[in-house]
C-alpha cells in the first residue's frame, strides 16, 4: 500500500468511526460528502453499478457480461451492490474481496428477493392480503428480514405495491390485489416489518417499492407489455401506495419494464424526478429492473447502451441492475457533458446513505455471522409464524351442507388431486431462497387429525391433458363418503412471465373434477393458485370452496387446521374472481357508465352472453359462524371527523373473526368517482352471541381524491356510505358535506 491509500485508508476508517456516532443521530449528511469526495468519477459509477451473483435466475444474461469480468469489476471498486447471493458464506467472500481489493473500501449492499420469506416461507403476498391482518402481515415480513439479515442479505425487492385488475398477469400472486388502499396499509405493514424500527440492527434490511409505475396495468395481462393509462388512474390508484410506503420510510424504490406515455420508467423524468425526489421528497435511491435499462434499446427509445446510460442518469435511475450501461458508459457521458456529474452525485449519495443507515461502514460484516445463520433459518418461533400466517389467508367461499369443517372420526374419505401430495408447489412463486420439497404437503396435514382417507392423483396441475389417472380416483369417490379434491395451478404458473389467456383449472383438473362430481357430490375443493381463477361450474356445482392459495411452508398444516375446524376461517377476498376470462380487467371499485346499472332494453353496458356480476366479489369470504350487520350510524357534525357506527353480531354457533368494511361514494364531483371505495377496515373476534360496536372516522384523507394533474381536493357534495361484510353486502347510510 503507498502512503496516499493508507491515508485514505485510515481517513475511511476514521469516517466509519464518525459515522457510528452519527448513525445514532441519523445524521449522515457530512458523513456522506466526505466519502464522495474522496471518489474518482469510475468509483462514483461503480457504486450505481449492480450484479447479480449467478445468471439465468430471474432475469436473461446480458450478452457482455461474464463471470471473470464481473470479478474484475468487483475488485476495482467497479460495483456498489450485488443481488442474489446465496448464504453468509458467499456474501462474505464477496464483501472481503471488495473491503480487501478496493482502493476506498465502501461496503456492498446485497439485494435479494425476498418476496414470502427466504428459507421459512409466508404464504404468497396475495394470499396474506386476503387475511386482512395487518399485525400478521407485518409480523411476516419480519420473519423474512430475520432470516434474510442471518444470511447477509441487507436489502429485499420487496413489496410490490403494484395495484392489478387483470389475473391474467402473473405477478398479481406478488402485490396485495385490487385496492389502493388496502394496498397502502398492507404496504405500510410489509415495510415496517422488512425494516423495523433501526436499519442499522443487524435483523433488519432495507426494502424496495417496486415497480415505480404502472406495472401492474400492462395490456392484455401480458408480462413486460405496454401500459396506457390516464393520469387521474395513476394519481388515484396506482400512486397512492407508493406515496404511503415513502412516508412511511422504506429507503429504495425499483422502477418498472413497462413504458409510461412513451417514455420507459427506468429513463422517466416524471416518474422518478418529478414526483418520486421532488414532490414526494423521497432520499433513498432507486434501482432499475433487472436489465430494463438496456431493455430501452428493444423500446425503440435508446440507440445503444451509451444512450440507455444517458438517459437512464438523466430520467433519475440512480442503480442500473444488470444492463452494464452505467459502468460501460456513464463515466464518459459525464466527460461528454451528457450527463451533469451532480445528478451522478446526487445518485452516489442516495446509496450511500441507505450503506450507512443499515450500519455497513461500521462493520461491513455485520451480516455474515454463521453462528446466528444456523440458529435462525427455520426457527421453531419462524414455522409458528408463517402457520399463523397461513390460516388467516385462508378464504372459504362456499359451505353449503355444512360439510366443512370435517369430523376428525369422519370414515372414508377420498383425497384427489396431485397437489394433495406435492412438498413443492405449496411454496408458491419467488421462493430462490427455498429449499426444494419443504412445504408440508395436505396429505400431511390431514394425517395428523384423520387417517381415515385414501389418496388417488386423478390428474396433473401441469397444462398437459393427462386422463391415465381418472379411472382410479373415480373408482375411490364412488366408495368414499365424502371427498376431498386438491386442485388449482402450481407455483410455476404465476409469477414473473406466467401470464395466462384462461383462468381455469389448467390441464385435465376441471374434467377430472366433474368426473368425480358425477359418482360423488359430498365434494369439497381446495384449491391452491396464485391468483384468481374463473371456477365458475365449481360454483355452480361443488357445495364446498376453500381458497388456499400457495402458503407456503406450513400449507397443510394450515389448510387442515381449517378443513378440521381448529381455525375458523377469517381470510377475505382483495381481488374479484371473475365468472368468465372475458371481464378481465373486473374490479368493484368502477366508474358507473352514463347506461347505469340493469336496463330493461339491449342499449346498456353489458355482455350477451355472461352477466357483468363477479363470481366472488372483492372482500368476500365465509366462516363456519354468521355476522349480523345492524343499526349503522353516521354522524357529520364534525365535517373533517365524519363518525360511522355498526353493530356486529355473531348470530352463529362458533367463535370467529370477522373483517367489517366500509365504502364510500362521492355522488357526483368535478371528476366521476368510483361506485364505491374501500376507506377502512377493522378485524376483530366475536364468541357465539357476542356483539360489537365498530367504528371508524371518515376525515378529509379519505374523503378527498387526486385530479388529473396530481392536486388533492376534498369536495362538497352528497356521500354515500356502505358498511359491512364484503363489497357487495352492505348496510347503506349517507351525509352532506357542506
Ligand atoms: C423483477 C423484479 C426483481 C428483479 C430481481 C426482475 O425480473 O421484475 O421484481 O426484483 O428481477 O430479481
């Protein structure tokens, strides 16, 4: 070493030093300045440079790069983050090749998504939506954190607050459904607990509002499609969450694949200047999507990957994820005077910050302990976690006869359906930290309250036609008293590039299904997906429903606890199931069109051939108890505290939980409003014959909406007010807001 880096080596330290003091203060500014001062225009850029740790796992290779180049990279300061890394061991070796090799050894941030858990695995974040348990949801997230922290992972891509109408999209398994504001607490709830109350503590990490924005409204449903959306949609819905999660502090937000009136997220000035940094004064950093950057060239937007560097630092990107455009070309840009170097700046700082907040000058080690690895994954407090976690995401939706919940002495019972047996497909999409094979199967499940069944496959969840199986699981209905049929889609038909044109069973599953319904009707279907799906005969037909999603690790533990009745099923619906494919995009919170509802004559808005109606509306679900909904009061004296009253009664014979919501409609308003909006929620436990008063406040937050051009108004007018069990059950009162 020259005594110029042994200065600023020492300098460094003495920086890291300082900043442990500061840390406490949360005061960083100085800190920070006098690191970037100390970089060379390449560290500036290496540190807004991302890899991934091994190729082909979420994302395609980029054509230039390899694993030699990567290291070479790794070793000249050339990299500011990696993602993907598995266990502290590999994180390790990388971060003491860069504390070792680097000339101002400035710590990596490694990435990882951890989307459900890393090794102990949530149910997927759709399915814990439908708990409608903020308390749980975060109590998840914070298991993952644990976990993800004990084998050096500082930072999740995670959660997607991406609002999505359309079920043939894939990723909607990933988002918490339909509604934004639902969305936005569950949001708030998920960041809270990937990153508790100190970064810098080594079980926390550091989260990420993707995809920033409009994502989730690609056309068709397809995957990495373009998006046209208006500008009052994308402030009133698709913004909110966002905003809700900034404020609530998560430190770094991922723009998205998809282009936003003509211009990619990762290059949009509007998006991530204008409102991200300026308007929602957001300080974290923002990474782009895997590659999508480079993606901009296949846009038709950028020429080359010189352009894509250009305009990617100047739109706001501040970390490229394996596009290699920054590190390729921005130093240059920058010398060119394409690029102003106090943008470059300003992106350095931003990832400093965050390297500081989670405590990584201080010790850049402080993830890495093995000791702390192998008594935290999969901790006996983790599988108590998630078990509770899945129960709750649980949604029963139909029960008729009585048949659930089973009798643990119940005689002859049929099992059907290949995901019965599966230890795989239960973990649901985004699972790279998992290990293979360890859900807890239902059969399982079952097993330890009932060993009365009999198991027959029937047919694949796979998209193949596959009928060798029938003639036994047929053959063991006909003699079974009642039936228990698993079927729905396997992790690998949801999630990134999973877009579907049908939402049906896949396969042989519905043919297989009504074959058994044809020698036996005591059916009860569970069903396992990642998103929702069209039953619509099933409904018609099968007097038992229980939506289990994928839950993960503890999935039939879970899913028996609530066929057997040890846990009264509380989850509700955040995204409409449709009847039919064809209504998709279908949602309850609708502009009304000028035809209005049901017309007697042809010349209204409406399909010939199916009803507008969903199969189970938005914030549906049944228990094994019954709520009764009464003597709703509005009080509107307080105009900015508007008070809403309802009794809820539990009119059935077992304990249960109940989520009750309130709806509002703003009746008429400078910009048309939805037919009705969710403004609140509550879940709470009621015994047999307990009632409850459950109030909520309407203020000027939920009374309020976003123009076109981003402005918050409240309005006067007349509003409605709808209180109940679902989006479509509701006791209706109404006020005046002068
Ligand atoms: C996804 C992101 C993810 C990233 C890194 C992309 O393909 O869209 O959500 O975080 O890969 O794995």
């Amino acid at each position: 070493m020259n005594k110029t880096s042994k200065l600023i080596t020492v300098f460094i330290i003495f920086l890291a030093i300082c900043g442990n003091i500061q840390a406490q203060n949360k005061g960083f500014e100085s800190r920070i300045d006098s690191v970037l001062k100390l970089m060379t225009l390449e560290e500036k850029v290496g540190q807004m440079n991302q890899y991934n740790g091994f190729w082909e796992v979420t994302g395609p290779a980029p054509k230039d790069g390899n694993a030699k180049m990567k290291y070479e990279h790794l070793k000249k300061g050339l990299v500011g983050s990696m993602l993907n890394v598995k266990g502290t061991a590999e994180v390790r070796k990388l971060q003491e090749l860069v504390m070792k090799e680097t000339r101002l050894k400035i710590p990596l941030i490694f990435g990882f998504d951890v989307i459900h858990g890393y090794k102990t695995i949530s149910p997927i974040p759709l399915a814990e939506s439908a708990s409608w348990d903020l308390e749980a949801i975060e109590k998840s997230a914070r298991i993952a954190a644990i976990e993800a922290a004990a084998v050096g992972i500082n930072w999740t891509f995670a959660p997607m607050v991406d609002i999505s109408r359309d079920a043939r999209w894939g990723r909607v398994m990933e988002g918490a459904g339909e509604d934004t504001y639902l969305g936005s607490k569950i949001g708030i709830a998920r960041v809270k607990g990937f990153q508790g109350n100190d970064l810098s503590s080594n079980n926390t990490i550091a989260a990420c509002a993707k995809h920033f924005a409009a994502y989730g409204f690609i056309e068709a449903g397809r995957d990495y499609n373009t998006v046209d959306i208006g500008t009052y949609t994308l402030h009133n819905v698709v913004f909110p969450p966002f905003k809700a999660i900034i404020e609530s502090g998560v430190r770094t937000v991922m723009n998205s694949f998809n282009v936003l009136n003509g211009v990619p997220a990762t290059a949009n000035k509007f998006l991530q200047r204008e409102i991200l940094k300026d308007k929602w004064k957001f300080d974290g950093f923002i990474i782009s999507d895997w590659s999508s950057g480079a993606e901009m060239i296949n846009h038709g937007f950028a020429a080359n990957l010189k352009e894509v560097a250009e305009t990617s630092a100047n739109g706001g990107s501040d970390m490229d994820m394996e596009s290699l455009a920054y590190v390729s070309h921005l130093k240059e840009a920058v010398e060119n005077g394409k690029v102003d170097i106090k943008l470059v700046d300003d992106a350095v700082k931003r990832i400093l910050r965050v390297k500081f907040e989670l405590g990584l000058f201080d010790d850049p080690y402080k993830y890495c302990d093995e000791k702390r690895e192998k008594e935290l994954i999969r901790h006996p407090d983790h599988i108590a976690g998630v078990l509770d976690m899945a129960k709750k995401s649980i949604v029963l939706l139909k029960n008729d006869k009585q048949l659930l919940p089973l009798k643990k002495t119940q005689d002859k019972i049929a099992i059907i359906g290949a995901l019965a047996e599966d230890k795989d497909h239960p973990l649901g999409s985004w699972v790279i930290g998992a290990d293979k094979g360890t859900a807890v199967s239902v059969l399982e499940g079952f097993k330890k309250y009932n060993n009365n069944f009999k198991f027959a496959k029937g047919a694949n969840s796979t998209f193949e036609q596959d009928e060798k199986g029938f003639a036994e699981a047929v053959a063991l209905a006909k003699k079974s008293e009642i039936v228990v049929m698993v079927l729905g889609e396997g992790a690998d038909q949801s999630g990134e590039a999973r877009s579907r044109t049908t939402l049906d069973l896949p396969g042989s599953q519905q043919k297989l299904l009504e074959a058994v319904y044809a020698v036996n009707k005591n059916i009860v279907l569970v069903l396992m997906n990642g998103r929702p799906l069209a039953i619509t005969w099933a409904d018609k037909n099968i007097p038992c429903i229980l939506e289990s999603w994928h839950l993960g690790t503890e999935s039939g533990n879970a899913i028996a606890q609530v066929l057997f009745g040890d846990y009264n099923p509380s989850g509700k619906l955040t995204m409409t199931f449709p009847r039919n494919v064809g209504q998709v995009p279908i949602y309850y919170n609708y502009f009304n069109t000028g035809r209005g509802d049901y017309q007697p004559h042809r010349y209204w808005s409406h399909y010939i051939d199916e009803s507008n109606a969903p199969l189970y509306p938005f914030g549906y679900g049944l228990s094994y108890t019954q709520f009764e909904y009464s003597n709703l009061q509005i009080d509107a004296s307080n105009q900015s505290a508007v008070k809403v009253q309802v009794t809820v009664k539990n009119i059935g014979k077992l304990a249960g939980e109940e989520v009750t919501q309130l709806y509002i409609r703003d009746k008429f308003a400078s910009f048309v409003r939805p037919v009705k909006e969710l403004k609140g929620f509550k879940k709470f436990a009621l015994a047999p014959n307990e009632s409850k008063v459950i109030d909520f406040v309407l203020t000027e937050a939920e009374l309020g909406f976003y123009t076109d051009k981003g402005d918050f108004i409240v309005e006067a007018g007349e509003f409605e007010v709808m209180v109940g069990t679902d989006s479509q059950k509701l006791l209706k009162g109404g006020f005046v807001r002068k």
